[in-house]
C-alpha cells in the first residue's frame, strides 16, 4: 500500500486545523507577528504571544478573542534585547512540547545614534539576531519533544540588497541604521539556514525555514482594535496606489504562516510572496545566492556562539560574552 501523505496548504483563507498544537510567535502584539497569531488561532491550537509589554499582549489577546471567540490564546512576556532572561520566559511557556517558533520580533532604527542591549550588543544585531539565536537554544528541548516541529525565520526583503561583514557585525566601525537593519535581518536568515544544516546533520525531527513578508504597509493593513487602532482616511489614502505592488501586514503573514502549518513545507526552504517577492499568496522561492555562502554562516553561527555563550541547535557552552564581533 503506498503511503498517505498530506495534503500541501494551497488555500491562505482555509487553513487546516491544529488542535492540540502548540505554537509561540516572537513580537506577537503588533504588526506581522498580530495577524500571524490571529490566523494560527483560527486553527483551533493554542497560539503563545510573545512580548515585552504585558499591556500590548493584552490588547492583542483581546482583538484576537473578538475575532476568533473559541480562540486558545495566552501570552509570555520575552524580551529579545534581555538575553539573560530568555530561559525564564521558555520557563514560563509551561509546556510539554512546542509544535512551532516563529522568529517574529525585531528592533528597526531609522536614525543614530547606535544603540546597545544590556548585553552590550548593537541593538537590532542583538536584539533581531542574537535574541532569537538564544531563544531557539533555551527551546530546543520543547521543539524535539515535538513530532515534527518547525522553527521558521521571518526574514526581511530589506536583506536581499544587504551583505554581512563577519569582522564588523555589530556595526561598530561604520553604523548606518537602514543598512544595520538589513543587515540584522541577514543574520537571521543565515541562521535559519544554517540551523536547518545543523539539525539534519544531526538527525532531528525539527526543521527550520525562512521566510518573508513582502512589502507590507501599515497604510494597506486593516485595523485590530485595540491591537491595531483605525487609521484616519488621510493617513491611509497615500498609501493605496502602492497596492500594486505592496500589501498590507495581514498578507505578509501568510508566508510564516504557510510554513508552520502546510505539510508539503520543508526545511532549508525560502517562502516569500509570489508577486516578485513583494505580495500575494506565499510561494517556494530559490534561495538567494549570497544566503548559499555555507562559509559566512558558520562565521556567524561561531560568533553568535561566542557572544551568546549558548549554541542554538545543542548544549550550552560558556557563560554569556561581550566579544567585540
């Protein structure tokens, strides 16, 4: 008898159902990381918000309950930017096993001057990249219990353009705030490469994929309150000729939210959105060249190693750093 498989998810509106099924969202209060957790929650599993601010987590919880009544919704407060206070937040999941991470929150800047963690770290390196990096390592447990868990990377287009620099990538001796962005949002998407790597190396039932949003505009995402307050008209009026060829944050979801829950979804992968990689439904995309340089990788997972004192897929090495990468 041939074997069954299951059906891939082609259908964004008609997600499949997940009861039982436990999935945390990094940055779960607002923007992408919102409509990701609004839409796992229609699945009928329990969907974990996470956030810095247990008053936003509030809010959230209670938009998502208005549109979602039977939705199994909680939260834990997580702060990325904090890393020694990651393990007390995975702590505080109170779970058996985890079905899936998505690698949601970041930090953007827009104007010096550089900023630091409490660790030390340039805020948007330390906080999009290391943060998640130490919190798939305190996870890791959870994510194996599962039978086949997924830790999916939410990506940045910003990053195609970008390159890291492994001798400066904290941005110490030039920081332009856009390009540290991008550059953050990079590292992230080695990592969930190069975690994926890692787990087939070592024969784990936990894959990892990448994926990213699109273009998504505030001025194209419909309210959430009192998540998501109504925009003004006036405000959201310049933003509809860019409908074109952007989208709202409600469909720069769906790629995180394709690759949690549709079978055919594999590790290694890059979901992106299908109308050149800026909106519409979520498709398989060829990994970006520079994203196959298996040599900056494992630079940069030796240097998050080094200043995490953790290694993301295994045990843990050394006390928490303060090198200078």
């Amino acid at each position: 008898m041939s074997p069954i498989h299951p059906a891939p998810l082609r259908n964004v509106h008609r997600l499949p159902r997940a009861d039982g099924r436990v999935f945390l969202v990094t940055g779960g209060n607002a923007g992408i990381g919102y409509f990701v957790a609004e839409q796992l929650s229609t699945t009928g599993a329990t969907v974990v918000l996470g956030s810095r601010s247990p008053g936003k987590a509030e809010d959230a919880m209670a938009a998502i309950r208005a549109r979602v009544p039977d939705a199994r919704v909680r939260s834990v407060r997580l702060d990325l930017a904090d890393l020694s206070s990651i393990r007390a937040s995975v702590d505080a999941l109170e779970v058996s096993r985890l079905d899936a991470v998505v690698h949601n929150a970041g930090v953007a800047l827009d104007h010096p001057p550089r900023r630091e963690t409490a660790d030390g770290h340039e805020l948007m390196f330390g906080t999009n990249h290391l943060g998640h990096y130490v919190l798939t390592h305190w996870l890791m447990p959870l994510l194996s219990a599962a039978p086949s868990a997924r830790v999916v990377t939410m990506g940045s287009f910003a990053a195609k353009s970008e390159r890291l620099d492994p001798d400066d990538l904290q941005s110490r001796q030039d920081y332009r705030p856009k390009r540290a962005y991008g550059r953050s949002k990079l590292a992230q998407m080695y990592f969930g490469f190069e975690l994926d790597r890692r787990l087939r190396a070592a024969d784990s039932t936990v894959a990892s994929v990448v994926v990213h949003p699109g273009g998504a505009l505030d001025a194209l995402t419909p309210s959430r309150p009192p998540a998501i307050p109504a925009r003004p008209l006036h405000t959201r009026l310049p933003g509809l000729p860019a409908a074109v060829l952007l989208q709202g944050k409600h469909s720069g979801a769906w790629p995180a939210v394709r690759a949690v829950l549709d079978p055919a979804v594999l590790g290694g992968q890059l979901w992106t959105p299908r109308v050149l990689g800026l909106r519409g439904r979520p498709r398989l995309e060829t990994v970006w060249q520079h994203l196959t340089d298996v040599s900056v990788a494992a630079r940069l997972w030796d240097a998050s190693r080094d200043l995490t004192g953790v290694d993301a897929s295994g045990s843990r090495d050394a006390p928490p750093g303060r090198t200078a990468a």
